[in-house]
C-alpha cells in the first residue's frame, strides 16, 4: 500500500469507524471524552462554536495523521474566535507538531486579542498542566516553549505574504478554515494560499451548512483541480450524517473535508 493510500484509508477509517466520530454514535461523545479523552475537558468548556465531536474528530486527526506518516507536521488554521479547536487540536499532540500558523483578526463580538491570550492560554495550561505565554512581535504572537507556534492577528488576506513567509519553504499538511463565510472568501480561502501546501495534504471548512460556504469551497477546490492537484477524497458531514449536524454533540454546521495531491 502507497503512502498515499495509507493516509485516505486512515482518513476513512477515522471518520466510518471510529466509535463516536461515526454514527450512528455506539458511545457518547461526553463519556468518552470523560473516559478516554479527559485532557480534552478544558476545551470542550471553552467559549466556542467547536462541538464536542469536532475537537474529538480534529485531535484524532492530528495524532493519526503524524503516526501514519511517521513524522511531524505542519498545521494551519484561520478563523480561531476563542481557540476551542486550536487547544483540541495541541492537546497531548504536542510532539505531533513540526509548526503550527494560526491567525485571526479579532474584531468581532466580544473578542479581542487580549481576551483571546487570556482564554487561549487559560485553558491550554489546564489541557497540558505548563504555563504558556506568547511572545508579541508587532502582529505577531509566538509560542516557542515546547512547540512552535505562530499566531498572527490581522485580516488574513492583508496578512497573507507575511503567513506565507512565515511558511517560508515548509509545507502544509493540514490546513482548516473557519474565518468569513462569505462566498468569495471561502473560495479565495483554497486559492491564495496554494503555495503552501504539501504535495498531499488535507482541507477543512467549518459551517458547510452554509451555501455560499458550499460554493465557496467546491469553486476553491475546482482551481485546485485545474492547477495541479487530484482530488482524491472528500466528505461533507451533511450528506453522511445527516440528522447529526446542528445536535449538541454533532458536526454543528457541518464540515467539509477533502485529501488533494498534487499531480
């Protein structure tokens, strides 16, 4: 079996057979978590639009796909409101990770930069049991104490050369995308960034529910298809859980997930 085909066949196997990220659910995602997942508890109290499911489904992710791969890798998320998804993302992985780029612009609700550091920091001690801080550089905010993380705070499009310097030669392996929702910005959110991906890697977008997400996201991964790169797996949890999108313990508005290679 090629590489390639081990990791569609742990990306199929994560999301059909594990026991509470498949459904019909055999356990619930609470006693699990409780049982078998307790450093993911901080995260799941956080302020966030993250179901239970989705951290369970992301930290799965991440762990899998660095073991299957037999080496660290590199991650990318933009749209972090609290950092629900982030902290489920980094716990017990921390020596999953070669480099993780996160951003946002933090210019809606309540949030702010400052509020974000505080919960972010918060709950990711309760996840690890270490205290972390960041170091701020202008926009720019570092974690270098055990991972190497970048957060950069800005609109990611006005940001984009400055998260791809910070890239520089290394490549994406999975990237998630959960910022402005709008039509274009989902479809530019595929496109601007294809410089950074890995000859194989994985696209996320949250809210799939929405349709200018859904648009957004099939024009994004159709310039990708014409530009180099096969689809070789995807998934939207609408169409194969459907019932199981906006419950508590769901896929609250849905996710896409596609696994592209570049040709």
């Amino acid at each position: 079996m090629s590489q390639t085909e081990k990791n569609i066949k742990f990306l199929d196997d994560l999301l059909n057979q594990h026991p509470v990220i498949k459904f019909p659910k055999e356990k619930s995602v609470y006693e699990y978590i409780g049982r078998e997942k307790k450093f993911l508890k901080p995260a799941t109290k956080m302020i966030n639009f993250c179901t239970q499911i989705q951290q369970v489904f992301i930290n799965e992710l991440i762990r899998g796909y660095s073991e299957v791969n037999d080496r660290k890798i590199n991650y990318m998320e933009i749209g972090l409101y609290y950092g629900a998804s982030l902290v489920a993302a980094m716990a017990n992985n921390f020596d999953c990770f070669n480099k993780i780029v996160a951003n946002d612009f933090f210019e809606w609700h309540d949030n702010s930069i400052d509020k974000f550091s505080e919960h972010f920091l918060k709950f990711l001690k309760k996840t690890t049991g270490e205290q972390y801080n960041f170091e701020n550089n202008d926009f720019l905010y570092k974690i270098t104490k055990d991972i190497d993380l970048t957060l950069v705070k800005g609109d990611c499009w006005k940001k984009r050369d400055d998260i791809l310097s910070i890239w520089g030669d290394e490549k994406v392996d999975i990237y998630y995308y959960d910022g402005d929702h709008c039509h274009k910005a989902q479809k530019d959110a595929v496109i601007e960034y294809i410089t950074c991906y890995a000859d194989e890697f994985i696209y996320m977008a949250d809210d799939y529910t929405n349709v200018d997400v859904q648009n957004g996201t099939r024009e994004g991964i159709e310039h990708l298809t014409n530009n180099g790169y096969e689809l070789l797996y995807e998934i939207n949890t609408m169409d194969r859980w459907e019932g199981h999108i906006h419950t508590k313990d769901g896929w609250g508005d849905g996710w896409y997930i596609g696994y592209l290679k570049k040709i």
